[in-house]
C-alpha cells in the first residue's frame, strides 16, 4: 500500500471540513454585517428624529423666554412708574 492513499481520504475529510467551516464564518460575518447596518440605519434615522424635536423644543423655549423677558421689563415698568406716583404723593404729604 502506497501512503499516499491511505492519507487522501484523510486529507479530502480535512478540506471539506475547512470549506463547510469557511462558508459558515462567512454567513455569520454577513448576518454580523447585515444586522449591523440595520442597527446603524435605525439609530441614525432615531437621532434625527431627536434632533427635531430639540430644535423645535429649542425654538419653542426661546419663544418662551422672550415672552418671559417682556413681562418682567413691563412689570418693571409699571413699578418704576408707581414708584415715581408714590414720590410725588408722599412729598406732597410732608411738604
């Protein structure tokens, strides 16, 4: 007997077993791949939906604080103007 055929059959076992294992790492790198971009696409169009409603939050907020703004300058206003009544009148008084 030659040992050249004793170790094809051997040899052949150890190829397939090495093509199916390949092919197998491939399919799981392709899933790993796809789901990931999956993952990636999802978190991207999420973040841009955040995005607009921050923008919009933000915008809305100085909306708000502009309005806020104009109340305390008004009220300011108003007390500025009672405070100067109030000096008139009570100099009137000790006068």
């Amino acid at each position: 007997m030659s040992t050249k055929s004793i170790l094809d059959a051997p040899k052949k076992m150890v190829f397939k077993a090495l093509k199916k294992t390949r092919k197998v790492a491939e399919s799981a790198n392709d899933y790993a791949l796809n789901r990931t971009e999956g993952v990636v696409s999802e978190t991207i169009v999420v973040a841009e939906q955040w995005q607009t409603v921050a923008n919009k939050a933000i915008k809305d907020s100085f909306k708000i604080a502009a309005t806020n703004q104009d109340l305390v300058f008004t009220a300011l206003t108003g007390v500025k103007k009672h405070m100067k009544l109030s000096k008139k009148r009570f100099t009137k008084l000790t006068a």
